[in-house]
C-alpha cells in the first residue's frame, strides 16, 4: 500500500517528543516479540533516525523506521503489518500513547489488513498490550525478559515431556516456538583445509617465512592444522497419516535446523519424495511452512518408502551425500508397500552416507518391537535408532550427533552370520 | 595477437568439428556466446558425456595453451593460485645474512619477488600470452569445497588475483574459461550466475552414431548401429548409472579388440563391464534382458534397412 502524506502522521498534533519514545519503543518491542532481531541499539538508532528525518509525513515515517528495523527482505512483511496495526489501530494509540488524532475510518481496507495478520504478531501485539495495562506509558527495563518468554521455566519442563500427539494446539504452538529457538551441535570433523594453530601438527611456512622476515631472523616456527567443520545433514521426514502428528512440528525442527547452519538438505516423503531444501530457507518459520504446504501434494497420505527412497538413491544422493553426510530418516517404519524393496533401498542409502539415524515416534512405546514388514527392512542397515515423539527426544538429538558414532558393517555382520550360524 | 575465434555459431560448429567433436548445435550456441561475451563457460552434466573434452578440444584448434585446473576437496590457494618457493627463500636470506650487505627492507622486497614464485594454474591463465589467451578448464569443480568456491567468484568475474606481497594481477584480456560439474555437489548460484549455463546430455541416436563414426573409424557400419541402438535402449531402462558417450566409444574399441563385427548375446554378456559400472545394472542387464534388448534393436535395424 502507498501511504499518502494526508494520513495522519505520528506526532503531527503532538509536541511531545517523550510520548514518541515511548511509542517507538513499544513499536520496537512488539516487533520483537514477533520475532524480529531488535536489540536496544536499534531503538535509539530509530530515535535519531526519526529526529533526523522528522514526522512530517507518513511515508518518510515508515521508511525511516524500516531502514532502521528491517535488515532482511524476509521480515518486510512482518513489519509492515505491523507498522499499519500499530501505527493505526486506535485502541493501541489511546491506551498506550494518547497522542495521535483518534482515529482512521475503519475502512475495509483496515479490516483486511488485521484479518490477514500473522498470528505471530497479533500475539505479540497482544502481549504488548496486557503489559501497557498496568502501568500505562512506564515500562520498566526489566520487563523485556519476560516479554520475550513466552512460556515460564516450569512450563517448559511440563512440555518437555508431553507426547506431540497428545498435545493441544496451544500447547504444540509453545511447543513450536520452543523448538524453533532449538540448537543442534553437529561433532565437527577435520576437512582437508588448514587453519593457523600454534599446536598444529604442520609447519605453516608461508607464515613462518613472513614472521621470520618481519622479526629479523628470529626463528619461530608458524604451525597449522586441520580446519574441523560440520558434516552435511540431510533430513527425510515421512508425512503420511500415521506421521501426520509428528511431521509438522518436525517440519518446525526442520526450519529451525536449516536456518542455523548451511549443508541441511530437507526432503518429504509419503508417496512421493519432494524436495523442500529452498523453501525452508525463508528465514520466516510460518511463511516457509507455507509454502511448504504448497509445494507438497501427499500430506497425511499413504506412504511408500522403499519407492521413495529409490527415487532419493537415484535422484538426489550422488549430489547432496557426497562429502560424508549424516542421514536423519524420520519415519515411523509403517509402509503401505509392506517393506517391498526397501531393504536394497535403505542399504544403499546407508551405505553412501557417513551415518544413518532413525528417528522413529513409535520408540516410545517400550514394548515396541520393529515387527512391521518396513521397520524388518530398515532395521540392519541404521547406524542409530531413535525415539522423536516429545521436546526431550528433539533436544536428546543433540547427544547422538555431537559425538562420533559407532557405524554398522553390514558386510562384516553378514560374514559372521555366515560362519557362525 | 592473434584472433581466431569464431564470429557465429556454425563457425563454432565446424570449429568443434574439425577437433573431432560433434556437437549439438545448442551446445554450439552456447559456446560461442561464452566466447564472444568472454564469460565463463559452465558445463554440468553426467560423467561421460564430453564435458572436458570440449575444453580440450578448443584449446587444440585454436592453438591456445590449455591450463586446467583439477579441483579435489581442500583445493587451497597454495595449490590453484601461487606459492612462494620457500627453500630458495631460505637460502636468500641465508646468503643474505652471511654477505650481510643488505637491509631487512631490501631483503623482504627482494624475497617477495617474482622470481621466488611459483605460478598455479589460475595464476597462469591470467597472464597475457603471445599466442593468444589460454583456455582455462576448471574441471569438477563439484569436487571442491565451497570456500574455493567463493575464492573463484572474484577471479571469475573480474579476472584478477591479489597477491598480497605483489599486488594485483589482473589479466588483459580474460581467458577462455570452461567450468565442468558432475553434479556431486550442487553449486552455489552466485557462481553460476557469472558463468552461461549449459547442461550436457546423452546425444540422441543420429548423433551418437556420428560420434562413434568420428572416434572410431575402424568399426564396421553394421556394428555401429547396433552399438548406438543397444546404447540407445539401455538408456531408457531404470539403471543406477546410464552409460556415457565415453562408455559408448570404449564398447565399441573393446568389440573391435574381440573381432566383433556384430552384436550377439554373448559378446554383451560378456563386455557387460565396459559399459555398465555398478553391479546391480550389471545384474539386471545381463541374460535374458539384454538378449531382449538386442532383439529389439536388430529387428528396429532390419525395418528400418527395408523402408527406403
């Protein structure tokens, strides 16, 4: 939308500069509890931002504000939602600033607008304006703590524990965000590339001669060694009907795994393989989910593994599992195609990656026993077998893939069965 | 200098020709353009369908010097750039010490000079050439890692190299540069933005048979045919790895060896190896398959014999 310079701006009728700090920063917190990297700094560089450019008319006002808080195109959205409610909506004005004229025409146009608003930032405008109640236009600093958790610390333990499936929307909606702020360390491996090390195992000689020069002769051996990095992830998640519980929330880890490290490779399975890598890149969690909504065609489903996988051996293997990547295969095991041909499959796909992990949600059951005819096919050739059904079994990851695993040899076991019957 | 590059595309569609290479005429298109435009050339495709061969073949006809660079994981500036010659270093700076003539000034500039230099491939395709500029082949780059990658963009796009002792190397014309991927790795865009695009496929049958004709002239009429057809069919079976045109040629060199003249189902069984690489293909071809196969094609020869 094109703001015209009639719109009222927002300080036109009011000299009161304080109030339009107060303002800003309330502006500035909602953002973030939507999720917008705003730091303190970047509310004064918006107040003198402000004061430089003045609030004579509304546009110059938005794009001042936005060159300040929005330093990614993915955010523009956001913010400009934002911006309209914010700037606009004159419950907001009144409680919390009292300072612009009171109202706009409720036109269609404005009504639209909050319809269509993110539910990320509607509740975060809500937030904004349970705290304003209380002590309307004095925030203290201390504040911001509890305006970014969402949830308290015993909630969250509460959580950790609840099966995804029994959880209810509002408690899948923490759960989300809890596990969209999740990290997953990754055991870093040596590359072929060298970094400088003064313990290093080589002599750096183009440093050693520089220093050498430099110091007038003094001889100081420059070491280097191996520079380590993070092995590349590939993530195949199964969605069919008997995943559906599972595959949204892992859709949400998914994002949140892309967006933390470059290498993760994502892929979505249920009677077909789709490749969901690009999509998932949008920094936005609820804007990438979108689309991934929109590109694949077989939720909730029936599944078949082996075919997909097939397709992933034949299409996609030789180019993304070159360079040694660790596997997470996240399904529960329940093939519509009863396991026909899997067993080849899954096998070739063990046996071109550095690791191949099962995360299965039936694991949490401790009777379970791979019995279905595709858990039989799959269960020889994995490296690690998982549960992934509640936030603990998410961050529990963490411990499998930071530290060096133990590899199957299928070849070796199969020798042995062979001899020692 | 000398100019000889083509100035349209059937220019380098006979060019290609006379390196014995026969190419599609998009291939053509795309080469020319890459020459005309000075801008990297960037061939993707699966192995064995005559991606280096291009560059080889180019470098040949033109008379240029050919430089490739063979890219491996941990592909550093040391190997693809420059690197000092350390040990004469040393012993400069040992006469140095003992002649004791010179400053430390005059001695770190006279050490950091090009005679203690040893050019890499990079660094040698941007220096000027008498016989016009070299072609430059960067081949699987796929192979490397994606710091080399970035490394590459800047030479890439502005043909420069800074040396930090030196200064910066910048070329007066930009080489012909040819960049091959086998798709192990998918590279970055910003790469490919700077480079045309070309994917090299399988040829089709009229083609492949034109190939087989040039690279191996000694194979008998009937036997080429029935080669490009077997090829042509197994190309259409759900096979880990389809057979290239290198494994094409090496089929045919290796009948011609056995006194071939003609395909039978023994002489396929038994060369199965040359043309397929993993075992399952080998698996599922061999026998009654690729009897079936062979049928088909000689059935497809003998009508197709018949109709003018």
């Amino acid at each position: 939308m094109t703001p015209t310079s009639s719109d009222r701006d927002p300080a036109e009728n009011s000299p009161d500069q304080s109030r339009l700090v107060e303002n800003l920063m309330f502006f500035a917190r909602t953002l973030r509890a939507a999720g917008l990297p705003i730091g303190p700094g970047r509310i004064i560089e918006a107040l003198r931002a402000v004061e430089a450019i003045g609030v004579g008319r509304r546009d110059d006002f938005y794009w001042t504000l936005h060159s300040v808080f929005v330093n990614r195109q993915d955010q523009r959205p956001l913010f400009d939602q934002a911006f309209h409610v914010f700037w606009r909506n004159p419950k907001l004005l009144e409680r919390m600033m009292a300072m612009l004229p009171p109202s706009l025409t409720p036109g269609g146009e404005n009504v639209d607008k909050r319809e269509e608003l993110s539910r990320r930032l509607a509740e975060a405008l809500q937030a904004g304006r349970a705290t304003g109640d209380g002590n309307d236009g004095e925030i203290p600093e201390e504040e911001d703590v509890e305006f970014d958790a969402a949830m308290t610390y015993s909630d969250r333990e509460l959580l950790q524990a609840i099966d995804f499936e029994k959880m209810s929307t509002e408690e899948l909606a923490s759960a989300k965000r809890l596990v969209s702020g999740m990290q997953l360390p990754i055991m870093a491996l040596p590359t072929r590339r060298f970094a400088p090390d003064p313990h290093g195992r080589r002599i750096d000689m183009r440093a050693t001669l520089r220093a050498q020069l430099r110091s007038g002769g003094v001889p100081a051996l420059r070491r280097r060694n191996p520079r380590r990095r993070h092995p590349p992830l590939v993530i195949i998640c199964d969605i069919s009907g008997s995943m559906s519980r599972y595959s949204r929330i892992v859709l949400h880890f998914m994002h949140a795994v892309t967006n933390d490290r470059d290498r993760v490779f994502s892929f979505l399975f249920g009677t077909r393989l789709t490749n969901i890598t690009r999509m998932l890149r949008h920094r936005d969690v609820d804007v990438a989910v979108d689309r991934v909504a929109e590109k694949v065609q077989d939720w909730s489903g029936g599944t078949r593994i082996g075919h997909c996988l097939a397709e992933f051996n034949a299409k996609w293997s030789r180019r993304i599992l070159g360079q040694g990547a660790i596997v997470l295969f996240i399904s529960d095991g329940l093939d519509r195609d009863s396991g026909e041909g899997l067993t080849r499959e899954v096998e070739r796909l063990h046996k071109s990656c550095r690791r191949l992990i099962w995360l299965n949600p039936l694991l949490r059951y401790d009777a379970y026993e791979p019995k279905s005819l595709g858990a039989k096919a799959i269960m020889p050739h994995i490296d690690d077998f998982r549960p992934i059904h509640n936030l603990a079994s998410l961050a529990d990851l963490t411990s499998v893939l930071a530290r060096p695993g133990r590899r199957r040899m299928e070849g070796v076991s199969r020798w042995l069965e062979q001899r020692n019957p | 200098m000398k100019e000889n590059t083509p100035t349209s595309v059937d220019e380098t569609l006979a060019l290609l020709a006379a390196g014995r290479y026969v190419a599609d005429r998009s291939l053509a298109t795309a080469l020319f353009l890459a020459l005309r435009l000075k801008r990297p050339l960037f061939l993707e495709g699966e192995a064995g369908v005559g991606k280096t061969e291009i560059a080889k073949v180019l470098a040949e006809t033109l008379q240029r010097r050919l430089v490739r660079l063979q890219c491996y994981e941990g592909l550093d500036v040391a190997s693809a750039v420059y690197e000092w010659n350390y040990a004469r270093q040393m012993v400069e700076i040992r006469l140095a010490e003992a002649a004791g003539d010179r400053t430390r000034e005059s001695l770190g500039s006279d050490i950091y000079s090009e005679r203690f230099l040893i050019k890499r491939p990079l660094l040698q395709a941007i220096e000027s050439d008498p016989a016009g500029v070299p072609v430059l082949l960067i081949d699987e780059l796929d192979r490397t890692d994606e710091p080399f990658e970035a490394y590459l963009l800047e030479v890439l796009s502005d043909f420069q190299i800074t040396i930090p002792e030196l200064g910066t190397i910048k070329a007066s014309e930009p080489p012909i540069v040819i960049v091959t991927s086998n798709r192990t790795r998918e590279i970055h865009d910003a790469l490919k933005r700077r480079c045309f695009y070309y994917w090299v496929d399988y040829p089709d049958a009229k083609r492949e048979l034109e190939i087989l004709r040039v690279k191996v002239p000694g194979a008998s009429d009937k036997l080429s045919r029935q080669v490009v057809g077997f090829v042509q069919k197994l190309r259409k079976v759900e096979l880990f790895k389809l057979p290239g045109i290198a494994e094409t040629i090496d089929w045919t060199e290796a009948l011609i060896q056995l006194d071939r003249v003609a395909l039978d189902p023994k002489a396929v069984d038994d060369t199965l190896g040359v043309l397929l690489k993993y075992q399952d293909d080998i698996a599922k071809i061999r026998g009654s398959e690729a009897a079936v196969l062979l049928d088909q094609v000689k059935a497809e020869i003998a009508s197709a014999e018949r109709r003018p």
